[in-house]
C-alpha cells in the first residue's frame, strides 16, 4: 500500500536525508524511530507531499506521489506533529469543514463527521471550541481530521509525544483499532511505542536506515535484548 523508494532531501549542502527505501503493507503498523534531527519528519512530508523531495518518490496505493499528487492524497491521512488545527472553531465544525475540504457533502458529509467522532472518542467535547480542549483532545481531534475519509494509509507525526499516561493509552488503542485496515507509519522518538503498537520498526540515524525489522528482531541484536541499548548502539555508537 506504500512504497518508499530511495527518498533524499537537501538543504543546500545539508543532506537531511539520504536515500530511503522501505514498504509498508495492509495489516503494518510501522514504527520510524530515530533521534531528534534524523530526518523522520522532512521523510514524512515528503511521503505526504508536503515537501518536494530531492530525488526519489513515494508510491500510495499504486499512485505516485509526484506525479499524481491528488490521487496519492486521496489514500492518506495525515496527523501532523503537534496537531495543527483551527482552535477557534468547535470541534464537530472543524471536522465538518474537512470533511468537505475532503469532497463530502450533505449527510455523506454528516456521517463521516460522525464516524470520525465515535473513532476518535471525542463525544465529551463535539461542541468544545478546540482552544479550551486538553493537548489530548486536541490531538484526537486532528487523529480525527486524519481519518474522517477513511484512508488506506495512515501517517502520523509523533502521536503520542508530550501527553500524559492515560491519554497515550487513548491514542494507541484507536491506532490498534484502526490497524487491521490500514497500512499505518508511526514516526516517532519514543521507545515504548514500538512495544505498545508496532508490528515492525525502522531505526533512522543521519538520514539513513540503520536497522529494520520486529520489535523481536531488534531487541536480539544486542545481548541485553533491551531496545533502549539497540537504539543507542545504532543511533550514536553506544555513547551514554
């Protein structure tokens, strides 16, 4: 359902990232792990088409996402770092205002508002303007917005990073829920989202693919069989 192939960026003579390759099938729930400054973030807007890559590309359900841009949009939902949303608007508006920026209309358009309510667990503050929810309500909201078209690809940006216990509890089981359907990328930096949610997990350090593979697989490449030291050797040599 995604196909990355050899995804590069520069800044000037900065090479942010440096050729990334990967897929990810229905039924995955990836994980792309890295510090920060590795190059998950520019690998994410590249796939979603925020960014203009260097040179290689990302292929959503067959469509290319240079070539065909709307096409490949249509397949994906995107949760973008630190939930971006209009907070003067209440939150049932929001949605209905995606919902048509997304081709809906009239009780289609009702009905996914809905669906992506129920999903999300937002019922308590439907009618909230978004400014006077929690970080966690706010970030369901923008989960929300990500899948109220229901796409087959799921990407989201650091979910879970800076709520509390209870609420990244909330946004793993919806990413459960969802995972069976949907070919889903978790980019993140916090270890315990792999245990938590991910059936596989890339390892990204300096631009490029340290490691790939299950949570299993990772683990056993150092003796200790802990994910934290992996990361570390893969990531800055195992310094403390």
């Amino acid at each position: 359902m995604l196909e990355v192939k050899n995804l590069k960026k520069s800044f000037g003579p900065f090479e942010a990232v440096k050729g990334i390759s990967f897929t990810v099938s229905k039924g995955e729930v990836l994980g792309f792990l890295g510090p920060n400054g590795a190059g998950k973030s520019t690998t994410m807007r590249m796939i979603t088409g925020f960014l203009p890559p260097t040179d290689g590309t990302a292929v959503i359900c067959g469509h290319d996402i240079g070539a065909e841009p709307v096409e490949a949009k249509r397949c994906i939902g995107y949760l973008p770092e630190s939930a971006p949303s209009y907070r003067a608007m209440v939150v049932e508006e929001y949605l209905r205002f995606i919902a048509e920026i997304r081709g809906f209309s009239g009780r289609a358009a009702k009905d996914a508002v809905e669906r992506a309510i129920v999903k999300a667990r937002l019922e308590p503050v439907a009618r909230k303007t978004i400014e006077t929810l929690s970080k966690g309500y706010r970030q369901r909201t923008c989960f929300a917005q990500a899948i109220i078209h229901d796409p087959q690809v799921l990407i989201m940006d650091e979910p879970t990073d800076g709520l509390d216990p209870n609420q990244k509890y909330t946004v793993r089981e919806m990413i459960k829920e969802m995972s069976a359907e949907k070919a889903i990328v978790i980019s993140t930096h916090i270890l315990e989202e792999v245990d938590a949610v991910c059936t596989r997990a890339i390892v990204i350090a300096d631009g490029e693919i340290k490691a790939d593979g299950t949570p299993a697989k990772l683990k056993a490449m150092d003796p200790s069989g802990r994910l934290d030291v992996v990361f570390r050797n893969l990531t800055n040599g195992g310094a403390q």
